[in-house]
C-alpha cells in the first residue's frame, strides 16, 4: 500500500508473523528501470517472503522490471490492475486496464517469460460498466492463458468515472461471492480475495469455509496497518505455530535495535515511529502511545529513546487497564 508498506512497516509485520506474506508499496516499471533501486526496492532479507507488486502496461518495461525484481530477491512479482487512482488512470494502467485482458495478458506473458518467480496479479471484480461476473471470467480466463496462477481479487468493482480513489475503496460494495465463484470455475488457479477484511474470523470464512470453494488466501489492506497486531495472531490460527512475540512491548523490544540501526543510517524518526502507531489500537495507553511519537517524531534530534519513553509512558497505563 502506498505510503504505508514501507521497508519498516514491513520490518514490523516480520516481527509480528513470520508466516504473513508480505507485499511492498506499488512500484512503476519505469520507476524500477530508472529510478533510485536502493530506495525502491531495497530490503532487508528478514522481510521474505516479500512480494514486489508493479505498475504499468507497457511489456517490455514490465518484464524488465520484474526481472530487476528477481535480481533484488524478491519472492515474487504482481501486477497492480487494481488501483483506481486518476494518476493510474491516465497513465493506462491499474484497474483501467481490466478494460483490455488481451494487453495485460501480453504484458504477464513478458513477465513469466522474464523471471523464474511467480507473477501474479491483482484485480479489481469489474470496472465501471464492465461489472458482471462474465468481464471477471473473460478477464482471468485470458491472464491466466498467459502463465499466471495466482489472482488477487479486491471483491469490489472501481468506477473509474466519477468516484474518487478513496470512495472506491469503501462505495462500491463488496461482492465475496464473484471471488468465491470465480474459484469454483477455476480450481486450479490459486484465487485469494481481499477486501474489508478485519479480523480472523472473517478470514477462516473464506479459507475453510463450512460450503462451497476454498479460498486460496486472504489479503488483509487497511486493518493490517491501522491495527498491525492483528498479524500477531496469523501464525498460531493458521500455521498452528508459536507467535514470534506474545504482547506489543515485546514486539516494540524487538523493533529498538533495528530503529537503532536505521536511525544511524539516516532513517528519520517520523518514518521509524509511523508502523508503530497503531501497534496498541484498541488497548489502554493506545491514544497516549501515538500522540508520544507522532508528536515527538518530528522534532529536531529525535532518536531512538523517543520509542522508549513513549513505551514506558504506556505499560503503566497497560497494568492498570
Ligand atoms: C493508503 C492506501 C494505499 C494503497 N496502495 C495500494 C497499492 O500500492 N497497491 C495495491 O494493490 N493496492 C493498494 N491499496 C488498496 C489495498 O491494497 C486494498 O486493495 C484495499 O484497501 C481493500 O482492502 P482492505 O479493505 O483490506 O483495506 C491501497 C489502499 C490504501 C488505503
């Protein structure tokens, strides 16, 4: 997610499942190609299994981004054909390009073609008024043809014209059974479903569900950033493993040596502190803990202690709640 998967979100999720697969924000192909690569796709090798997603449409640039990618160790390479925003549009690619099956499958063919890691993609239910269950079949059916095997599918459409980016994410409703049934066409594509979902139980719905097709995954947007340790919980419920840590402070123990670190690089606070700011939603101290770093971040000759302090300001307040 833009502005949100970063390098040290990412970092944070790790500490919390060793399970969870783990997604960076959107890269442009052109951005992989010419860009700043130690700051796009740099990462560190604890994050696997980390998948890099792109954006784009033109094949060659894809195919070699995603070839960059593999170079960069990336686990595997998905295709943004989801993001509604008037940038993506413009630029003919996210979920604009639902519109054209036959151009994307030509642009995942290059990708396959380029690299020996999985390439993926993730899509959108339908666009504007190509929005019944037929344009998702003729969708997947000609990707696929291409030599991808995984789909992810945000369970909701994306009017392109006249909502915002934003609205897109919450207006048109979400449609679980499209996703459900697009599984049941094609069992030997491997189809997660993303969307709305918020806690395990939702999840395990879709995974082990008491009728119908499983589902292959569940890719879990918002709630994995505004409440981080919901990722706790992943691999005891669906690995039958031991959570890497059992409470926040132990996750925020674990989180001060790698801020250490990449403070003394020359990360600043503001993005050291950001994946740390829902880490006690929903518990005591939570509102006092974000307001400490979100407001000490900022300030000049911020470091590391900042984390300490606010943490020692919440855990009294934690026992006594
Ligand atoms: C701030 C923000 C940034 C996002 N950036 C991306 C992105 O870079 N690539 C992508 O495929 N989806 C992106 N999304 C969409 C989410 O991946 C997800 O599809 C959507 O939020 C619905 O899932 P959720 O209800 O679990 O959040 C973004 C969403 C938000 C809120």
């Amino acid at each position: 997610m833009m502005d949100w998967t970063d390098r040290h979100y990412r970092y944070l999720a790790r500490l919390l499942s060793r399970r969870v697969v783990l997604y960076t924000e959107m890269v442009h192909a052109q951005a992989a190609i010419h860009g700043d690569r130690e700051r796009l796709l740099g990462h560190d090798p604890a994050e696997s299994p980390l998948v890099l997603q792109l954006g784009g449409a033109d094949a060659g640039d894809l195919a070699e981004a995603a070839r960059i990618g593999e170079a960069w160790g990336y686990s595997a390479i998905n295709l943004n054909v989801g993001c509604p925003s008037d940038r993506v549009q413009s630029g003919r690619f996210g979920a604009a390009l639902m519109a054209e099956p036959e151009h994307v499958a030509e642009v995942t063919g290059a990708m396959v073609e380029a690299v020996n890691i999985p390439v993926t993609v993730k899509c959108r239910i339908g666009i504007d008024d190509q929005d019944e269950y037929a344009d998702l079949e003729r969708f997947v059916t000609t990707v696929a043809g291409s030599g991808v095997e995984t789909f992810i599918v945000h369970a909701r459409k994306a009017w392109l014209q006249g909502l915002s980016p934003k609205a897109n994410r919450d207006i048109p409703p979400l449609r679980p059974e499209r996703v459900q049934h697009l599984k049941a066409e094609h069992p030997g594509l491997a189809i997660q479903i993303n969307g709305g979902i918020r806690d395990w139980e939702t999840a395990r719905a879709q995974l082990h569900p008491a009728t119908g097709p499983a589902l292959d995954g569940v890719m879990v947007g918002r709630a994995a950033y505004q409440d981080p340790w919901l990722l706790q919980a992943v691999d005891p419920t669906f690995f039958g493993e031991p959570a890497p840590v059992a409470t926040p402070e132990e996750a925020v123990a674990a989180w001060l040596p790698y801020a250490q670190e990449r403070h003394a690089d020359g990360a600043p606070m503001t993005a050291l502190t950001r994946p740390l700011l829902g880490l006690f939603s929903g518990r005591p101290g939570a509102r006092r803990w974000r307001r400490i770093l979100s407001e000490g971040a900022p300030r000049a000759g911020s470091g590391p202690g900042l984390i300490r302090e606010a943490l020692a300001a919440v855990v009294p307040a934690r026992a006594a709640g």
